[in-house]
C-alpha cells in the first residue's frame, strides 16, 4: 500500500526556513542539497512508513502514535493515519526538543 504525504502548516514553514537558513548563510547548492535530502527520506515513508521510530518524550506524557526520522540533525515528526503520513515538524536536533514539542502539545499541534 502507498500512502499519501500530508505536510501540516508548520512542518512546511519549518522546511522552508531551514532551507532559506542555509540559502542565505550557507549557498544556494547547499541549500538545494538539504532540501533534497529530507524530501527524499519523507517520500520514502509512502512505501514504508514504519521505518521511524517512537517519540519518547512524547510516550512519556502519554502521546503515543508519533514517529520520527532523523536525517542528519533534523528530525521529521510524522503520524500513521489510515492512507495518510502526515508530517508534523521538522526540528533541528540542536535545539531544545522537549520545550519545542511541549509548546506544540499547549498549542494544540499534537494530540
């Protein structure tokens, strides 16, 4: 079965000020190879959308149907739901994790 990748609002500005971070502090080919490279691991999920991992801090509060990927040190939040991925965030992993996802938990971005 193939499932269909739905990006959420914030995971799309997310990949979007990650890729014009390095356009403009790094260069355009960079810029082009890191979209690329978390665009190429997000299709991937269509066919096989069980290789990512559980979300521990999320377990630990009681949030269980999260999954993650890492590429490199941004990691992809993403939901199983029927035919669906749905890509929650794109986190760099050098920030604060646990205050980023907590404030998506207050905001309403995760249930």
């Amino acid at each position: 079965m193939r499932y269909k990748i739905i990006w959420s609002q914030d995971a799309g500005e997310e990949l979007l000020e990650i890729v014009s971070w390095y356009k403009y502090n790094v260069g355009v080919n960079v810029a082009q190879k890191t979209y690329t490279k978390i665009n190429t691991q997000i299709k991937k999920l269509k066919d096989m959308p069980g290789i990512g991992k559980p979300v521990q801090i999320l377990k630990d509060i009681g949030v269980n149907d999260y999954l993650q990927i890492i590429i490199e040190h941004w990691i992809i939040y993403y939901k199983i739901e029927k035919e669906n991925i749905n890509i929650i965030s794109i986190i760099d992993g050098r920030r604060n994790l646990e205050e980023i996802l907590y404030k998506k938990i207050i905001d309403g971005k995760i249930k």
